[in-house]
C-alpha cells in the first residue's frame, strides 16, 4: 500500500503537471493559430479575387462587344488584359470578325462587278435594240443590288 500510495502521488502530480505544460502551451498557440488563420484567409480572398477577375473581366469585355458586332461593327478586334485567363476565346473571336471582314470585303467587290455589268447593259441597250425583258430584269438586278449595297455598308470594317 505504501508503494501504492506513492506511486498514486507521483502520478497525480506529474498529471497535474502535464496538464499545466498542455495547457500553457495551448495558451501560447492559440493566438499564433489565429493568426495563421487569418493571414491564409486574407490569402485565399486575395487570390480567389484575383483569379476570378482573370476569367469574369474578359467575359464581360466579349459580352460588351457581342451586341456592337451583331449591329455590323467590326472594326474593334477583342483585347484582354496581359494577365487574362481565356486568350484563346478572344483570338477565335478575332478571327471570326477578321474572317467577317474579309467576307463582306469579297461581297462588296462582287458587288461592284456585277452592278458594272449592269451598267454595261443600260449603255448597250442605250446603242441598240435590247429586248425588254432584258432591260427590265437589269433594272431589278439593279435595285436589288442597290439594297444589298446598303445593307452590306452597315457594316462597320475599320
């Protein structure tokens, strides 16, 4: 019993004592804890922010200029910023309008062939007999070719 006795009292002080050594040592990291907590927060915001905008600014800038060039002007390329995640949607973009460009580049001087051409009949048939279903089919060649001109001047190329 004795041995007991001692054995008991030894234990619960080194008990007592473990538990104040925790306990102290808890006391002092806690505010270390709270700290490094609260910096990786900060952290995290900070780069959650800066990430995002990567992404949500050059989705914004495609939406601002989605209803410009649907109205026809297509004299703006897409830029994104240096830093900008999605560069790959801004160049296909660009090359969408460039391909547009280039298009409405090749109706127009298909354009100006043709309404040549009809101006050759109008002189012709100013020198000579034509029939007038010829002449009447120029002039409706003509007209139609007067509204695609105007349609395809909407359009805004630089």
């Amino acid at each position: 019993t004795l041995f007991y006795l001692a054995a008991n009292r030894n234990l619960q002080e080194d008990y007592f004592k473990a538990h104040l050594v925790l306990k102290t040592t808890m006391e002092n990291l806690l505010p270390i804890l709270v700290a490094v907590n609260a910096i990786a927060l900060v952290l995290a915001a900070f780069f959650i922010v800066r990430f995002t905008h990567k992404i949500a600014g050059p989705v914004y800038r495609l939406r601002k200029m989605a209803p410009r060039i649907a109205e026809g002007d297509l004299s703006q390329d897409v830029k994104f910023r240096q830093g900008d995640e999605t560069k790959e949607i801004a160049e296909a973009v660009n090359q969408i309008i460039e391909g547009l460009r280039q298009k409405i580049g090749d109706l127009k001087q298909s354009l100006d062939k043709v309404s040549s051409r009809c101006e050759e009949i109008f002189s012709i048939g100013q020198n000579e007999p034509l029939p007038a279903h010829l002449l009447q089919v120029a002039e409706e060649l003509q007209t139609a070719l007067k509204a695609v001109r105007e349609d395809l001047e909407k359009f805004k190329l630089n």
